[in-house]
C-alpha cells in the first residue's frame, strides 16, 4: 500500500506542474463531496421531512384529543350534576303532574335551571330539556327548531346511559357540537326527559388554534363513520369554512385501513383534487371522533426541492470560484503560513482578538480570512454566552418575583392570603398616618359556615368560599382596595382613605350580592347562604397598631351576628362618625 501511495504521489503527480495539480485538486475537492452529498441530502431530507412529521404531528393529535376529552368531561360533569340535582328531578316530577298549576310550575323551574347552568355561557348556543317523546318543553322555541331537534334526539343511537355527542346544524346554517344525556328519575330509574347542550365549535377549536405544524397544515376533528367534520382549526375563518367543512371520505377511508391493519396513526391519502395528502389522526375516546393534522404532501416536499436548488446554486458557485481560485498561485507559501500557525497558537491563551494579516487573493488568503471569521464567531460566541447568563438571571428574579407573589395568594379562593393581608394592612395604617387619611377595614364571616360544610360536604363548602370571594374581588372599587381571606370562612377587605358611611355601602353591596347568588342552605333561617360583616373606619394615629384595628373590626363583626347575621355593623370607635343611618339585612 505504501508504495502504491509513493508511486502516485511522489513519482506520476510530482511531473505535472502544480498549478494543474492544484486546478484539478479544487474541482474534485469541491463538486465531488457536494455532488454525493446533494443526491444523499435530497434523498434523506425528503424521507426526514415526512419523518418529523409523522411524529410530531402524531404526538399533537394525541395531545389534542386528550385535551379535547378533558373538555368533554367537564362539560358531561356539570350536565350530570344538573341532571341528578333535586330541582331538576322535582321539576321535572311536577311537569309530568297532572295538576295544570304544577305542570307551569315544573316547566318554568327548568327553564330557569337551564338559564342558571348555561344562560352565562357563551359558548353555548342552545340548551334543551325534552320530553319523553322528544319534544323540547320551551314552548316559545320555534317550531321548525324544535322539529329539528327532536329528529336529531330521536336519531341519536341509544347510549346506554351515556351522554352522545354529535354535530347539529339549524336551518339557519347554525352549526353547534351538541350533547344529548337522557335524565332518569332517581327513584325508578326510568327516563324522565333528555338535556340537549349545543356548543359553539370555536369553544373546541380554541384547543388547537394555536398549533401550527407549518407545510400548510390543517387541524380538524371529523366523523369516522361517514367523516364530516365536527370541528376545524379555521371555525371562526368563514372564508375558509366551506373546504373545511367538506366530508374526508377518502381520509375516513384511509384511516379505516390503518386500523384494520394495526400499522400505526399515520396515514396518506389522496383528496377530492387528487392531491397526495399526509395524516396523523388520534381517535377522541368514547366518541366516533378522530383528532386529524392533514399535511399536503406537495407543500412538505416544497422545502426539500429548495434544498436540491440551492445546493445546485452552491455547487455551481463553488466550481466557479474553485476554477478561478484555482489558477491564483501565491507568490510566497511557507511565510503565510508560519504566521498564520504563530497567530493560530496564540489563540491557545484564549486571545480570540488577534487577527492575521495578509495579502493577495491564493488560498492561503482564503484560509486566513476563514481562520479570522471562526475567531470573530468564537469571541462572538463567548459574548453571546456572557449575555444568555445575564439573560437566564434575570428571568431567575422575574420567577422568583412571580413565586414570592403566588406565595402571598390563598391557594383555595385566588384571593390574598393572610400573609400578604397582614402586610397590607400594616403598609396602609403607615401611609394612613403619613397622609392623614381615614382608613377603614371589613371583616365578613360565612354565616352558619360549619352547618352548610355538614350538610353539603367540604368540597362545596370549598365551592361557596371560592365564589364569595370572586363576589369580594368584583366589588372592589378600586385598586388599592384589598381582599383576603383571612381564615376558614372569614375574609377581610382593606378600604383605604373611606369614611364610614362609603365603606358601610360598600359592605352592603357585598352582603346584597352574597345574598343575590342564593346558593342553597337548608341549615340556615335564610335558606340560603348569607354573611355577616363587621365594618370599622377610623382616622388612624401613631399610637394606633393593626392589632387595635382588627380587634375593633372583629367586635363589629360580633355585633353583627349578635343582631341576627346576614347584616353590616359598624363599630363605633373613638373618631368615628356617630351619625351614620342604622342598616338593617334584607332577609
């Protein structure tokens, strides 16, 4: 081997004249590689293309339809619960009565249910109870609507139990995602009535709005059985809505096969314009739905074909210049390169910034200025390390910022905690002596807390804190206003620079509204779940300490369940108005 090696290179290279050996070397160094490697890359990018595709779209459609599921759980939840709940199950027992009074009375408690569980919704478009023969118990529904409705209840398979879940389009080209759930009596057993829950699709294709896998692709949820579509990423695109709406049936098709044969999610197909379509699909359990990312297959091989013309543009480039260069001989070899190796070893001490002069325009030029461009990049590098770690601690303190402000919110009811209360509170009795401002302070306590938590279980007593405090956090009138939860089911709002009589106002806004949402409680003279609250505003001085403002708060808290609960007390400390109008609860 070695002297076949010394044969070519010392003997039969060595009488040709080195400008020909060099001109030669160029051409085959520069377009055999590139040519190799453009047919290799051209090949492979393609197969990679479809690659990446199949499994990032796979894992998406996955996600998509889990998501997509966990949207109709909890909407099939809240439907169940509405359908076991007492006032469903006796107002429904009072439509099917014979007397006429109660049959009206029946009728309009559901109607009211209905408006309660779904009136503030808005991505509900219709809601439905029927009869037993189907017919919607709204008597002012369009008779055309209700016809339609029936016949789609009607022809929905039976179930057994479980809610059916399809698409549903009025005459008026209202298309909606509709829920049918049959609602049985609790003591037979037989069926009562059926709760129909149409849905805008935009309510689910806000799910995977956001993803876009490029290559012109398109996300949707399709019919198995006959691949209409139920749900498309361009739902609330009209522009686009007619082709997205269009059945897949050649999709339906291809997936079929695909499941038959075990061979996986993804699939490809040819559409209604004889295009070569790429699709991953995910089924939606205990649906016939199918999450789909369709790909057409000639936008994903667009990039590859830009690949093979640049690298074309890149070799006749590249022969070009190796021909030019090729026949540019320098006029002195071994100096160039000793200096280029001297600067080459002072980088080893890390000094990126020295640079190597030289002239003309031969190779060793070439490998100059390409050895003087890779230490600009390192030094740039090294630069734009220094910068992504000053980059990476500052996102370090913003989430330590955001982790101090989690820790000062009430995990249960989102409001602040009783650390970030007392904080607060002593910060606003400092700027309450500096300013020479009233500061005042609500304490309000659940009335008959622990009885509604015995009666109805904790997690709706968690429930009812939760939406006493979304009521609290309404009510604040401005930003500087606080509220917190102070303890089980006792909360407090800092009211700074109000006289007493704005924040008694204020407080009475909070019962009303407490009292408004008429969450039921049978363990309460009121029926329903109610608060008392204590109110105290005073002008605040040195002396004054947060401990002396939250005992005077809680003793007019006290005097307010002392009269009776459901009402506002006010205490009366030394400062305050004592000409404030007596407020009496409306019970």
């Amino acid at each position: 081997m070695k002297k076949m090696l010394d044969l070519l290179s010392l003997k039969l290279l060595r009488r040709i004249e080195i400008r020909y050996r060099l001109i030669n070397s160029f051409l085959l160094v520069s377009m055999l590689p590139l040519l190799i490697a453009g047919i290799v890359a051209y090949r492979e990018s393609s197969n990679a293309s479809q690659e990446k595709v199949r499994i990032f779209a796979g894992e998406v459609v996955k996600q998509v339809a889990q998501n997509m599921l966990q949207q109709i759980e909890k909407i099939e939840s809240s439907s169940e619960e509405l359908a076991m709940s007492e006032r469903m199950q006796n107002a429904l027992a009072a439509y099917y009565s014979k007397t006429p009074s109660e049959r009206a009375a029946g009728h309009a408690d559901i109607i009211r249910l209905l408006l309660e569980n779904y009136g503030s919704f808005e991505y509900v478009n219709q809601k439905y109870v029927l009869d037993r023969r189907h017919r919607i118990m709204d008597p002012q529904v369009f008779a055309q609507l209700g016809d339609g409705v029936a016949r789609f209840a009607e022809d929905a398979p039976d179930m057994k139990g479980r809610p059916y879940w399809d698409s549903y389009s009025t005459a008026a080209g209202q298309k909606s995602v509709v829920m049918l759930r049959d609602i049985l009596f609790k003591g037979n057993n037989r069926v009562a009535g059926t709760l129909f829950v149409g849905l805008r699709p935009l309510h689910f294709s806000r799910i995977f709005e956001s993803v876009n896998l490029g290559y012109g692709s398109r996300m949707l949820v399709i019919d198995a059985r006959d691949g209409h579509v139920i749900v498309s990423a361009n739902a609330a695109n009209a522009a686009n809505a007619a082709n997205d709406n269009a059945p897949e049936s050649g999709l339906v098709a291809a997936i079929a096969r695909s499941v038959a044969e075990n061979s996986g999610n993804f699939v490809s197909y040819r559409d209604g314009d004889n295009r070569e379509q790429l699709a991953a699909f995910a089924p939606v359990p205990r649906t016939s739905w199918m999450v789909v990312n369709v790909t057409p297959l000639n936008a994903l091989n667009a990039e590859v074909r830009s690949i093979r013309n640049k690298i074309i543009l890149i070799g006749v480039l590249c022969f070009i210049l190796a021909l030019v260069l090729s026949f540019i001989i320098a006029r002195s070899i071994s100096l160039p390169l000793k200096q280029l190796v001297g600067v080459m070893k002072a980088t080893r001490t890390g000094n990126y910034l020295i640079r190597m002069d030289y002239e003309g325009k031969d190779e060793i030029t070439e490998l100059s200025q390409r050895f003087n461009d890779m230490a600009s990049k390192v030094h740039q590098h090294n630069e734009r390390l220094e910068e992504l770690v000053a980059e990476r601690t500052r996102e370090l303190e913003q989430a330590n910022r955001q982790l101090e402000a989690l820790s000062a919110t009430d995990s249960l009811t989102g409001i602040a905690n009783r650390r970030r209360f007392d904080e607060a509170l002593s910060g606003e009795l400092r700027r309450a002596v500096r300013s020479q401002k009233p500061l005042a302070l609500m304490m309000l306590d659940v009335d008959y807390f622990k009885n509604y938590n015995d009666r109805y279980g904790h997690l709706a007593g968690d429930d009812c804190l939760r939406t006493i405090a979304r009521v609290m956090r309404a009510s604040s009138r401005r930003a500087t206003d606080l509220a917190a939860r102070y303890g089980g089911e006792e909360f407090a709002v800092i009211v700074a620079e109000s006289d007493a009589a704005n924040v008694v106002q204020f407080a009475e806004n909070i019962r009303n509204a407490v009292a408004a949402l008429q969450i039921p409680h049978e363990e309460s003279p009121f029926g329903c779940v109610t608060c008392s609250i204590g109110v105290i505003a005073v002008q605040v001085d040195e002396n004054m300490s947060t401990d002396t403002l939250l005992r005077l708060a809680d003793v007019a808290l006290y005097q307010a369940k002392a009269l009776g609960r459901n009402r506002v007390a006010l205490s009366d400390p030394p400062g305050a108005a004592d000409d404030l109008p007596e407020h009496r609860a409306v019970t």
